[in-house]
C-alpha cells in the first residue's frame, strides 16, 4: 500500500521520464535539421530509453495497485546552439532526474516501503551510468573542438546505437 505522498511522488516520476522522452526528441530534430543523421539517432534511442524508464513507473503503480496519471507535458528546450549544447544540456537534464530520484528514495525509505525501494534501486545505478555516459561524450566533443573528421566519426559510431532494454 503507497501513502499519498509516494503515489504522487512515483506518479510525478513517471511524467517526468515521458517530458525526458519529449526533451531528447527535441535535441534529435536538432540533429537531424543539422544533417548530423548519426547524432539524431543517438537521441532518439534516448528518447526511447527514456519511455521506457516511463514505462516501468506506470507497470511499478498499476502493480501496486494504483492507478497511473498520465499529464501534460510542457514544451522541451527546441534551441541549441551546437551539438555540444545539446549533450551539455542533456547532462544538465539527467542530474535533475537524479536529483528527483533521490527524492523519491528518500520518501520509500521514511515510509519504509520496501517494494519502491527495491523497484528505485534499478533507477540509482540508472542515472550513474547515464550521467557518466553524457559526461563522457562532453570531454570527447571538447576534444575533438574543430577536428572535423573525427566529429563525423563520432557521428557514424552514433548511426549504430540502437535501443535495448536493460534489466528486463
Ligand atoms: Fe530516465
């Protein structure tokens, strides 16, 4: 049983993965208005990721037994200014979401609810990864600075991600 707090709370997260799906759309249509095809689909299997992050909130409540929300979304960041700013924003983006999941943890624990508590631990070791994964492509783009061959090879190695879904 989840008090008010948490229901909102889990709810909360749920529309706040789909806004994350919603934002990494709007940085792939950058990309991809750039003709930088590669990078375009590196953040469209973000976004896929990220609804499926939506997803497993939305199965998490229906199997506590509650019932799911789903919200407005409000308009995402569409102007960037190079690449970089998109992935720096990116970055930015992804210690908000920590930052929330941390709060929700916070919440499970004080109402020592077990079950939230274990389905979070997926989503803390989650965020480590995706925040090191876009740090990590920030000091490369840094790198490459003007180097424009290795900014398209960056861009082809970007082509071949493709979206699989962890943990399942
Ligand atoms: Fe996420």
């Amino acid at each position: 049983m989840l008090n008010d707090q948490l229901k909102v709370a889990l709810n909360d997260q749920m529309n706040f993965e789909f806004y994350a799906a919603h934002s990494y759309l709007a940085m792939a249509a950058y990309c991809s208005a750039e003709s930088l095809d590669g990078f375009a689909n590196f953040f469209l299997v973000q976004a896929e990721e990220e609804r499926f992050h939506a997803m497993k909130f939305y199965n998490f409540i229906n199997a506590m037994g509650e019932r799911a929300t789903i919200q407005q979304l409000k308009e995402p960041n569409n102007s960037f200014s190079s690449v970089l700013d998109a992935f720096e924003k990116a970055l930015e983006q992804e210690k908000e979401v920590t930052k929330s999941i941390y709060h929700l943890s916070d919440l499970a624990l004080d109402s020592r609810e077990h079950a939230t508590i274990t389905f979070l631990k997926w989503f803390i070791e989650e965020q480590v990864e995706e925040e090191d994964m876009f740090d990590s492509i920030i000091q490369k783009l840094k790198r490459i600075d003007d180097d424009s061959n290795a900014f398209f090879m960056l861009d082809d190695e970007f082509a071949k991600r493709s979206f699989t879904p962890e943990g399942e």
